[in-house]
C-alpha cells in the first residue's frame, strides 16, 4: 500500500497564524510536530518513507523538502492549481500508476489529528483488504456529539470483519447538517462522521472518475500524455471544475464502503478543535504558552512566540497573538474566522494574507 498526503490546503479558519505562505499543515499547532510531519510519522512503521507521497502546490514543495528531509523529490507530487480533491486524487492516482501496478492507495489530510495510533494502523489494514476486492472505502467516524460541521454517512447492509474491522456499504452521503438534523443522526445510530480519509486501489478510482467524472479523466489522459511539460499540465488542469471527491465520486459509486472506527480523530477545522487536542486547566482555558488567569473560563489563547498572556474576567474568547495581527473572537464564531481572509482579499491588504 501506498500512502497520499494533501498537504495543499489554505487553512484559512487558522488565520492569523496559518498564511498563505505557511498554512496549518506546516505549523506546530497541535503538538511539537507540525501537522504534515504528525501525519506521515503515524504511518511508521506500517508504511516505509519510500511509500509516502505528498501532494502540494509549487509554492509548498521546498516547505515539504525542509519538513520532510528524508523524503526523494520524486515522492512530493506537484499540483499545478488548487482545484479541490477530486482533481487531487486524480492527479496523484494517475502518478503512481505510471509507478505501480495497481497497487492500493490511501489517501489522507494533512492536518488531522488522531491519537489512537494502533487502531489506525489496524484500519489501514483492514481497508487495504477491501480495496483489493474493488470497494472504495472511506472510515467512518463514531459520532461523540451532534456535529453540524461534518458530513455524514449512513450504515448500509454489512459486509462482514476485515482484520477485525466491521465493514458496511454506505447508503447514503449526507452534507453538513443543521443542528436538528445532526441531533436526530446520532439518536439513530447508524451514521457517522465522513472523515475524508479513503483507501482504494488505482485502478477502482481511475475507474470511477472515468465513470462519473468523464471530463476529469480525459484531462488526467491528457496530463498523462505531457507529464514532463508542465506549461501543458498547468493549462490542463486551470480548465478543470472544483469539485470535491466525494462529490464528484464517492456519492455516485455503488462500490463504496466504510469501516466505523473512533481512532481519537480531529480534523482541526478551526481554533476551537484546540479544547480537545490540547491540555486544557480547570478553569476551560487552553493554551500553548504561559499565562494568568484570573476569573476567567473557557477561552483559548495561542501566542506565536512565547508571550505571557493574562486573561482577567474574560469568558468564551479565542485571542491568537502574531507579530503583525491579534484575533479575538466567541468562541462559537471560530468558524467565521475564514471571513477575515475573505474580507482581507476584498481589501486587497495581502500582507496579512
């Protein structure tokens, strides 16, 4: 088996310490790693370095060189343009085919946490045994609250163990829900949170895309035919739609299934996922540098470079410090976040970007 990371993402609800320039994926965010190094060293010693690719735009490539400095340069793959997962996979799918033969291919986020390790291997295990009987398979995560920020799978008909694994069709792909909605998913029990990490063999996915993503795979046919030219790829691939792979696939396909698992997951969406990957005192207050709290609770304070922080008669407030920015925002806003880059676009004011 072999190994995609994402590493392209912008991480824009992490503004104002991911930029442009140095997105989540590179920041030491959830620990002393940062995010990309955390997900290929999960991947030991399950998956050997040489079976390890990254996918990123040309601005990342020398940021996932210094990150990653035991890998070759022929395993970091180039994205010419940002065009969403299902370019993304296609892409790399259509690399490692001209590698490989038919191998199977997981295909993972850069900016995940997950901190049961052991199950995860064990997963990976299990997936890779569906994908070789053709399945597509995503894992599912075990719901420990009505989120209304993920997507959602529904249990289908079983399929049996896989490496001790309980493995279900997917019956059916639910976007974000509201909050009722997710409520009511939970009481069932029977759905899960879509985690966007996927195993498949080259050939299934290859397959799929010609399936349900015609123009998408003329275009990897075409990129395949002047991979060395990469004015040719580029114009290729700046004509390709945005589409996501669970739109473009995953919701279409009679041949995707999942494996329900926990794995301690986090998919780090916004500053608030920092309450459940970080140590957090008495008071509700996590932080990644020294401070003082007085009469204060449930707020986070990130400084970029070792500040004392002070928080006195503050509730419910997230404040990063950088040395060019300061954000304070509610707690249960931390998904706007994305509008402050929004905005700053709109201004044109790129230095912040």
């Amino acid at each position: 088996m072999k190994a995609v990371i994402m590493a392209g993402g912008q991480g824009t609800r992490f503004w104002p310490i991911s930029r442009e320039e140095r997105p989540k994926q590179f920041l030491e965010i959830a620990g002393p790693k940062t995010m990309l190094q955390e997900t290929v060293a999960r991947l030991e010693p399950l998956l050997n370095t040489e079976d390890v690719f990254v996918v990123c735009g040309e601005r990342y490539v020398h940021k996932v060189r210094t990150q990653l400095n035991e890998m070759n340069e022929d395993q970091i793959i180039v994205e010419p343009l940002a065009r969403n997962t299902a370019p993304c996979v296609g892409l790399a799918a259509s690399y490692l085919k001209r590698r490989f033969t038919n191998e199977v291919m997981a295909v993972l986020p850069s900016d995940h946490v997950i901190q049961d390790v052991d199950e995860f291997h064990q997963v990976l295990e299990a997936a890779e045994e569906l994908a070789r009987e053709g399945w597509l398979v995503t894992f599912g995560i075990q719901p420990s609250y009505p989120a209304s920020g993920y997507g959602y799978l529904m249990k289908g008909e079983s399929l049996g163990e896989f490496r001790g694994c309980p493995a279900h069709r997917v019956a059916r792909f639910t976007e974000k829900p509201d909050t009722a909605q997710a409520e009511h998913f939970v009481k069932q029990g029977c759905y899960y949170w879509n985690s966007g990490m996927f195993v498949w063999s080259i050939d299934s996915i290859l397959a799929e895309i010609e399936a349900y993503l015609p123009a998408l795979s003329q275009s990897l046919t075409e990129i395949d035919r002047s991979w060395e030219n990469s004015d040719r790829t580029r114009k290729i691939f700046s004509q390709l739609e945005s589409t996501s792979i669970d739109y473009g696939v995953m919701e279409k396909s009679e041949k995707v299934a999942m494996l329900s698992c926990r794995l301690g997951w986090n998919d780090v969406g916004n500053w608030k996922a920092l309450e459940n990957i970080r140590a957090t005192d008495s008071e509700g207050v996590t932080s990644n540098t020294t401070y003082l709290n007085i009469d204060s609770r449930d707020c986070i304070f990130y400084a970029s470079q070792g500040k004392l922080g002070a928080l006195v008669g503050v509730e419910n407030l997230v404040v990063v410090e950088t040395p060019d920015a300061l954000l304070v925002c509610a707690l249960d806003r931390t998904e706007d976040v994305k509008k402050v880059v929004e905005l700053l676009k709109e201004k044109a004011w790129k230095k912040y970007l």
